[in-house]
C-alpha cells in the first residue's frame, strides 16, 4: 500500500527548513558564469592552495609515515595524543604563552571547536556576543546550538577597533561569552593589548568566558607579537587554533583548544570538553601522531608564507588606497579587507554582480558580514600576477563609475 503523504514537520526538526538556504544573486550569476566555462577570478575562498601556498611535501610525507607505527595500534586519547598536545604547547611557549599540555585538547578544526565552546558554555536560549561585522559560520553553529548571537562593533573609522562600550551595553543575563576573533576576518583588525584589557574587565564584571579565534596568528603585519587574549586577566579562555590557515592545511582536519584562567573554572571546563571529544574521539590518529613533525618542519615554510602574504597585502593596499571611488583601512593581520565604496550611492549586492559580470571577480558585498555602508570583501592572498590583474580591473572598474563620496552612518 503506497504512503500516504505526510507533513515533513513529521519527520524533521526545524533544522530541516532552515537549510539550504535560498541562493542570492551573486551566486546566482557566479553559477551561470561558471556552468558557461567563464574563467572568474575568486577573490573570496581564502583556500591558500589555490593560492600557490603549500606545505612543503616532503616534511608532510615524512610526519605522515613516521606517524603511521604509533597509530597503527589505536590507544587514543580524549584530549588528543599526548605527543601533538606537547608540541602545541611547545609552540605556544616559544611565542611567550604558557599553555600546558593537559589544558590543550584536539578538535578536527576551528569551526568544530566552536560548536564545542558553544554547547560546553551555552544552553538553550542563552547568548553568545560576536564581533559584527563578523562572517557566517556562527549563524549556522548557533542555530545546531540551538543559542542566539548578540553582536558588538568593530567601528571602522577606528581602523575597526571594539567599541568597548557598546560591547557592554549588549551583555544581559543570558550571556554566557564574547568571541573575539584577532587578527579579524573580514576586517583585518588586530585588537591591542589595550582592547584586550578592556574586553578582559568587562568579562571579569559579567563573569562570562572569551573564546579568541586566532586562526590568522602568523599574519601580523608591523608587530612584533600578537597580543592574546589568554594573557590577560580574564576568568575563563578558550584559545582556538589548528592548521587551517597556520599551515595551510585544511584537508588534515587538526585543531585545537587551550583553556586558561581560573584554576577551577579551566578544571570544570576540561572534565565537559574531555566527555565531549570521547564522544567522538575525532581526530585522525595519524595526523595527532604527525603533530610535532609538522610544527617542527613549519619555520621555514612559515617565513616564506607569511612573505608572500605580506608582499601580497603591499599589492592591495597600494592598489586600493588611492583609487577613485574606493578606500580601505590596511588589514593589520589575516587574510582579507574589506574595500569601502566610496562613490555615489548604490546596491552594495548589485555593485558586486556588475564586478563578477564585467570584470569575472568573485567578491562579497559587506552586508554577508553585517557590516554597514557599501562595501566589497576580498581576500588579498593569491598568486601575485594574478592579483595584480585582479586589482587592476578592480581599481579600473570602480573608477570607471560617478562619484560622490558620500559615508554612511554606523549605528
Ligand atoms: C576567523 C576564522 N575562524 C575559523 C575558521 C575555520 O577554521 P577551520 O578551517 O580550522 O575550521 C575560519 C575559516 O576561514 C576563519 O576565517
């Protein structure tokens, strides 16, 4: 007898009608571009790789084949491999962070370390305050948390500093941690020791944890060290890093959580993180094993890949500074700016499909990020002749355009 057709409220929670999301027009146009065989230049995926950028081989194929004997027998670890996590802790130490081994566990990324801070920290209905503007994933790992996002801001006239104060004035009852993410993605912002201070007070009044998203750590750019939220005085912090972006490589899924703080709250922390990757036990054994060879063979890539990072920021910030109708707060770290239209008024979504369409330049208008006035959002990492090219039809296309620079209010 066949089924009889039932509500799908039946079978799914409302995860189910929350995605996938409707495509917006840029990505409607960028699809149809691609489907016709159009070259584009993607000024938004961030995938160093692709870039040029690559581990070297043989320090990988060698971590990766000394790793294999000590994985072949499965004793695993619910904080991660002993091994990895003291050599994390090492490189925490030769930047002049103490951060021991047993408050180190391993997570399979930034973005599932995350979920874990979300659920360890926050239940149902409770809040976490992000930076905005500020980019998407929290949207959707709020929602598997079933949590809500406030927002503080990072006001661009101030080269996008924190405005502490607003920052307060959104922290309730409910909240249960502020995520600060330095260097910042999209803004390039790098928050001061002095910031740091003021957020670590106001998390200290509200008796609330940090989570500090240092994914873009190496990519600094006139300082001689990142100023680190786990060095302040604040009671509970969550550092997060893994691979990702340090290395350049994703694909191995190696990230990581340090909590620092107060001795009894870093202990309680640990007991739940500790129950929550046994759940799963989700790092590949072999790549924890591949750990410290990995971090050991990193110097010298490092050198080279934080060079073409900054020669490639050099390219973008002398292209864009002085262009017609554009301007740009130079990115202090990471991988992105966002470009400031400032030419007569128009639709920010409209603007960028008119760039992909004219030009086959694949940017992100700001309000992605939730970030007021017009602006486009790139990555400055690529190769650089075609970044150059990029930049030229860039600063080409939006002087080709009338201007009135006019510039929007913030809130
Ligand atoms: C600021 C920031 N945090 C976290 C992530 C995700 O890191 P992972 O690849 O380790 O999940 C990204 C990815 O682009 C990012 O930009």
């Amino acid at each position: 007898m066949p089924f009889k057709q039932a509500p799908s409220l039946m079978f799914f929670s409302p995860l189910a009608d929350a995605f996938p999301r409707a495509l917006n027009r840029l990505y409607r146009t960028c699809n149809a571009l691609k489907q016709d065989g159009e070259p584009l230049i993607d000024l938004i995926s961030g995938n160093v790789n692709s870039a040029g950028i690559v581990f070297p081989e043989p320090v990988l194929r060698d971590a990766i084949l000394e790793a294999l004997p000590a994985a072949k027998i499965y004793r695993p670890d619910s904080f991660g491999q002993p091994t990895a996590r003291q050599a994390i802790s090492d490189y925490y130490r030769q930047a002049g962070l103490a951060l021991p081994p047993e408050q180190i566990v391993l997570s399979p990324g930034t973005s599932l370390s995350y979920l874990y801070c979300f659920k360890l920290l926050a239940e149902s209905g409770d809040e976490i305050v992000c930076p905005r503007p500020s980019y998407p994933l929290f949207d959707t790992i709020a929602q598997l948390c079933n949590i809500r996002l406030a927002s503080y801001l990072l006001r661009e006239h101030r080269n996008w500093e924190i405005d502490l104060d607003y920052l307060e004035s959104q922290l309730t009852n409910r909240t249960r941690a502020i995520v600060l993410i330095s260097p910042h993605n999209p803004t390039g912002a790098v928050a001061s020791e002095c910031q740091l201070q003021g957020v670590a007070e106001i998390a200290t009044r509200h008796g609330v944890a940090l989570i500090a998203d240092e994914v873009f750590s190496e990519f600094v750019f006139g300082l001689d060290r990142l100023p680190r939220p786990a060095q302040t005085q604040a009671p509970l912090v969550f550092t997060l890093n893994g691979f990702s972006k340090m290395l350049a490589l994703p694909g191995l899924k190696l990230g990581w959580i340090g909590v620092s703080g107060e001795p009894a709250l870093v202990r309680k922390a640990l007991r739940t993180l500790e129950m929550m990757s046994d759940t799963f036990l989700p790092v590949n054994e072999v790549v924890q094993f591949a750990v410290p060879a990995l971090l050991g063979g990193a110097p010298s890539f490092l050198i080279r890949y934080r060079r073409k990072v900054a020669e490639c920021r050099e390219l973008a910030v002398s292209a864009l500074s002085h262009a017609r109708n554009l301007s740009l707060v130079p990115p202090a770290g990471g991988f992105y700016a966002p470009v400031r239209w400032t030419g007569s008024d128009l639709d920010e979504e409209q603007l960028l499909v008119d760039l992909l369409q004219e030009c086959r330049i694949l940017a992100h208008p700001g309000y992605f990020y939730e970030m007021p006035g017009t602006h486009f959002v790139m990555t400055f990492v690529d190769e650089l002749d075609r970044l150059a090219r990029a930049l030229d039809a860039l600063v080409a296309f939006a002087g080709a355009r009338e201007s009135t620079a006019a510039l929007s209010q913030e809130p």
